[in-house]
C-alpha cells in the first residue's frame, strides 16, 4: 500500500530535497507541499495524506499550532515534527499538539523513510534527544480515568512501538478492535496522541525508557 505524504514547509530546498529522496521509494507518494502551517492545514484537507512532515517554524502559522488543528480535524493522518530545533518548548510543544514523531531535519535519509513507513503503522517515532527531552518534560496525567486489564496491555505494546497490526497480533484482536482500544486509552488518559500515552506509561514504569525502545530508531 502507497503511504501518501505531504511536506509543510518555508524553504523550498528542503521540501525540494525530501521529495527527490523520497520519490525514489515506490512505497511512498508526494502528494502535495506546503510552505506555512495555514496552507499545510488547507492542502491536507483536499489530499487526505497518511503521514504529514511538519516543519516547526513556519510564517503566517506555526507548526504546533497546526499540529494541533490538525490532529482535532483529522485523526487517521500522523504528523512527524521535523525540525531543526531542539529546544524544550518546541519538542514538548509539538508532542503535547498531537505529533506522533519527532525528528530532527539532520536524521538520515534512510531513517526518515523508515520512519515514515512506521508512523503510518501508528509507531511513535522520536529521535533520541528528542525521547530523553520528553521523559524528562512532559507531564503526564495526575490523576487518569482507570485502565482496564485489556486497555493496560494495549498501552504496554504501543509504548513499546508496536503498530496496531502488531498489536492485534500479540493480543489475537481484530486491528479494528485495537484501533477502539487505543482511542480510549487516549480518551482515559487525556491526551492526543500515541506517543503522550507512551510517555506516560514510561512514567509509570510500564515500559523501559522510550529513549531506549524501538521508537527512538
């Protein structure tokens, strides 16, 4: 299956550079571009894309911010923060909107690619800095709605940076019935995101440090 995505962006050589390198992947398609975060919003709307890249510092809007409006208006598309930027505010920001990854535009070509592919499987995907920033930054829920047993193990794999069809096949679930498992762990928890969730659980110490799972590939 071809994993449509869209590149917003303000400089023109960077979205010129990830559609060359990307192109070469048959498994991946370019299906529109963007220079701010009001145009990325606009241009998502009209090419319903599996995996958006979002630049942070964009004119006319910023990219948490359209992150944010993004993840309210469309929840099946996963947004990846590929930035430059490292700071606390922006990584927090951005993981706290709704992104499900955070990369940094220094990541290697082969390792965003892969990273494309696994967030459109629902995969957290975060640098390493990026992972240790947010462990240490973002706070989880003081006081979340009960988990069941079954919502616990769900939560347990997702962390662990399983996809909801690898999911599915550890708990021999439906991918459907994971996908309404996963909703309401995020709904009992209070976030938006898988990788909030995944914070979460490594607070908690359900799973090891996320700078040290599959997810911070």
């Amino acid at each position: 299956m071809t994993i449509r995505i869209l590149i917003v962006d303000d400089h023109a050589v960077v979205r010129q550079g990830l559609r060359m390198f990307l192109s070469l992947d048959k498994e991946l398609e370019i299906v529109g571009e963007a220079v701010d975060g009001k145009q990325g919003i606009e241009m998502a709307r009209r090419v319903t894309p599996d995996v958006i890249l979002m630049d942070l510092l964009m004119p006319i809007m910023d990219g948490i911010t359209a992150i944010g409006l993004l993840r309210h208006e469309m929840p099946d598309t996963e947004i990846i923060a590929l930035t430059s930027v490292l700071e606390d505010n922006a990584v927090v920001g951005a993981i706290r909107a709704g992104a499900i990854g955070y990369l940094l535009k220094d990541t290697d070509a082969g390792e965003l690619i892969r990273a494309i592919k696994a967030a459109a499987a629902g995969q957290v995907q975060l640098s390493p800095k990026a992972a240790a920033k947010l462990v240490r930054e973002v706070r989880t829920p003081e006081s979340p709605e009960s988990l069941t047993e079954r919502e616990t193990d769900v939560l347990r794999l997702l962390a662990k940076g399983l996809s909801n069809k690898e999911i599915a096949l550890a708990l021999t679930l439906g991918e459907t019935t994971i996908k309404s498992h996963v909703s309401n762990v995020l709904s009992k928890l209070g976030v938006n995101s898988r990788t909030q969730a995944a914070l979460y659980a490594s607070r908690i110490g359900l799973v090891d440090n996320l700078g040290d799972n599959k997810q911070s590939s």
